[in-house]
C-alpha cells in the first residue's frame, strides 16, 4: 500500500513534538515526572495509529495484543541501558545503547514465540514492572540541572531519532507478521532518543532516574494498549484513541494520587 505524503509528514511532525515536548519537561520539572510520563502512551499511540491508517485498524487491534507482552521488552532495554551506560558522554551512550537494544531483541526473539491473549500479555508485563521496581529500589533520584539556551544538534539529534523510530516500526509493520508489529509498537520511541540527549547534555546519574521511574508509568501503557486492541476495530482509529487515552490518563492519576497518599501516610508514621 502507498502511504500518502501528508500521512508520512503527520507522522514526522507528531514524532518530534512529543520528543520535544518530554525533553522540555525534564529540565523543567523533574525527571521523575519524566520517568512517569515516558509510560504514558506517545511513541506506542503514534505507532499504532499509523499501523491501523497505513494497514487497517484490524491490523492494529491484533497487533495491540502482543503489545501488551512487548512492554517487557521494553523494561528490559531501560535494564540493559542503565547497566551498560555507567560513563558520561557518547561512550557512555553507545555502550547503553548497546546493552539495551541486546536485551530488548534477546526479549523480542521470546515473545514473538508465544501466542498472547490480552490476559497473558498484560499479566506478563505486570510480573515485569513489579520485578524491576524492586530491581531499581536502590537507584537514586538524581535532577537534571537546567542548561538555559536552545541546542539546535541536540534538537536536531532528539527530532531524527523519534522519526526514524517511528518510520522503521510503521514500515516494517508492512512486511512482518502482527506479532512482530506488535512487539516494535511497545519499542520506547520517545523514551530512547529522550535518554540519549538527557545522557549527552547532563550525565549518566539523571538518565538511571528516568529509568528507575519507567516501570510505574508502564501501566498507563497498559490500559492504552488493552484499549486499543478493544476498540479500533469496532469504534475506528480516531474514537479508539480517545478511548484508549481516557483510560491511560485515568490510570495514570489513580496512580500517582495513591503514590502521593502512600508516601504521606509514611511520613506521617515516622
């Protein structure tokens, strides 16, 4: 199927906003919320949605439950990233880089191998996120220190990496079977070129933080890709995502309220 140019240019304007847009938040809040927001559904909704419009929301809705499973694959690359990537500076980033795509295709490579329902993928992934929370227990939270001023090669850098991601994941999509599309829709688009610019411009110790907060927002991701595989092929593409959003947000609240109760009631107790 020839995909449209305006489809293709869609794409590359949606892909580079939310890099932006998450990069921005890191320096100008916290990279815990970054961490958190890293889960939220962006790099996997972008993915799905041009898989439904360039194939068919059929497709898309298939594919949405291997997606589920995928994210384990995903916690396994933030795990192989922050094992690897102990040095500051494109050292540091190549050999992160390195260790995370390794754990995420020897991961891949599994999960393709096994036929998931929406109850087994998402209880997979579940087993996954509760495993490295306890996993990155011990990580510190480390601020990335705000660096005024625009970096048009970090912003070039961001905006190459999301849209290259984006463009390899819908166009294999063409030529590989729903699990497979699946499983690279979970890929974490904006996460990864996020973490290599927040590793070149501030360091190793801000980049573990975003991962060590990843998992808790991995639920997020979840209900989005649950909804999805719901929805897309009853309701349509458009109203799919809105629905799939609602409940992402929802849960993302839920969970960052019941956090914020957790950590007063201890507080309170000491």
């Amino acid at each position: 199927m020839d995909v449209p140019l305006s489809w293709q240019l869609a794409k590359l304007l949606v892909s580079i906003g939310v890099v932006l847009g998450l990069s921005a938040v890191a320096e100008r809040l916290s990279t815990r919320v970054a961490g958190l927001l890293s889960g939220y559904p962006l790099g996997t909704a972008i993915a799905l949605f041009f898989i439904g419009l360039e194939l068919s929301p059929g497709f898309a809705a298939e594919s949405a439950v291997h997606t589920l499973a995928g994210f384990s694959a995903t916690l396994a690359l933030g795990g192989g990233y922050l094992l690897c990537a102990r040095r500051d500076g494109l050292r540091g980033v190549w050999m992160g880089t390195a260790g995370g795509l390794a754990a995420w295709l020897v991961v891949s490579l599994l999960l393709t191998r096994i036929e998931f329902t929406r109850v087994s993928g998402t209880l997979t992934t579940l087993v996954a996120i509760l495993v490295f929370i306890r996993l990155y227990r011990r990580v510190p939270d480390i601020a990335a220190q705000p660096k005024g001023g625009f970096s048009w090669p970090a912003l070039g850098l961001r905006a190459g990496l999301a849209a290259a991601i984006i463009f390899l994941i819908t166009g294999l999509a063409h030529v590989v079977p729903t699990a497979w599309a699946g499983v690279m829709a979970a890929f974490p688009v904006t996460m990864y070129p996020f973490l290599v610019i927040l590793h070149l411009t501030h360091g190793a110790a801000p980049v573990a933080t975003v991962i060590k907060h990843y998992p808790a927002g991995l639920g997020s991701l979840l209900c989005y890709a649950l909804s999805v595989s719901l929805t897309y092929d009853s309701l349509g593409l458009v109203v799919g995502t809105l629905t799939g959003f609602a409940a992402a947000t929802a849960w993302l609240l839920a969970w960052t309220r019941g956090t914020a109760w957790w950590r007063g009631r201890r507080a309170a107790a000491t």
